[in-house]
C-alpha cells in the first residue's frame, strides 16, 4: 500500500488485484462525478491511504498534551468524510449548493462516526480519536465524547441552514 499514491499518479499497476481496483475505480470517478466532486473523492482517498501508512509509522509515538492538535489532523486524513459528503449528493445537485458546507459536512460525518464507533471500539480496547482528543486537550474521554457530540450537532444545524435554499441538497442531506 505505501507505494498506492505514486503508482496511481504514474498510471502503474498497483501489483496487487484490490488496489489494482481501487485504483481503477478512483480513476472512473469522473465517469460518475462532476470535475470537483471527483477530484475531492480522488484526494480524500490519497489521504485516507497516506494515514493508513502514517498509522503503522506512528502508534507507539508520545502524545505531546496540548502542543498540538494532532488527533484532529489524523482524524481529518483518515475519515474519508469528503468522499463520502460527495457520495451524499448526486450530479443533479449542483456543487454550489453545498460545497461551501462541505467543512460542517465533514464534522458532522468525521464526529458522528466516532461518535456512534466510540462504546465498540472502547469494550475492545482499540485506540479512537475519543481517547486521543481526551489525553491531547487533558480533559476525560467523557468530556472528549461530549464535545464530539456536540460538534455533530452544531455541524447538523449548520449544513440545515446553509442547504435551506435548495430543497433538493436538503433532501439529500
């Protein structure tokens, strides 16, 4: 996998059949996707796979309290969130409606995710973006819970008021 990006960049196989398929699907978005939609999804991707590696690089590193907000930049690479936002809304919507919405969009998918997986991955002690929210801001992972949930929440009302305009981004939302 450490090798995806520049050998998606090259148009070289991927020398293994799933990435050869993922490969192949990101290089088909624009077949499904407008210009933007399939150039976010592309990117998001390259992201996702770039944490991936910097996951297996990093998991034993110190957490630093509050020198930075590093669990946020992991968060941010490794949700996907804006591949997913693009697979909210189809074509017919138009990327003006919500792309100015797309940093709540991705709150609200990155935090509801960890809000809902946050129990799951507790019980089998697996490391999450609670736990590490909590130890970078020295707060408890109750407290890193709540502010999660409260981010949901407030992105939620936010993308409601921005899409209000359009009633089929709305619907789609």
């Amino acid at each position: 996998m450490e090798g995806f990006n520049e050998r998606l960049v090259m148009g070289v196989s991927q020398d293994d059949p799933i990435l050869d398929v993922l490969a192949k699907t990101l290089l088909d978005t624009p077949k499904l996707f407008g210009r933007i939609q399939s150039n976010l999804i592309i990117t998001a991707t390259m992201d996702f796979i770039t944490s991936l590696m910097m996951d297996m690089k990093i998991h034993k590193m110190a957490v630093n309290l509050g020198l930075t907000p590093f669990a946020t930049y992991g968060r941010n690479m490794s949700g996907i969130s804006t591949s997913y936002a693009m697979f909210v809304f189809p074509t017919e919507v138009d990327v003006e409606a919500y792309i100015q919405y797309l940093p709540q969009i991705r709150v609200f998918i990155d935090c509801m995710d960890e809000v809902l997986s946050f129990y799951k991955e507790e019980t089998a002690g697996e490391e999450n973006f609670a736990s590490m929210l909590a130890m970078e801001s020295s707060i408890t992972k109750y407290e890193a819970i709540q502010r999660l949930a409260d981010d949901v929440a407030g992105a939620d009302k936010g993308v409601l008021r921005g899409l209000a305009g359009d009633q089929l981004a709305l619907d789609n939302w």
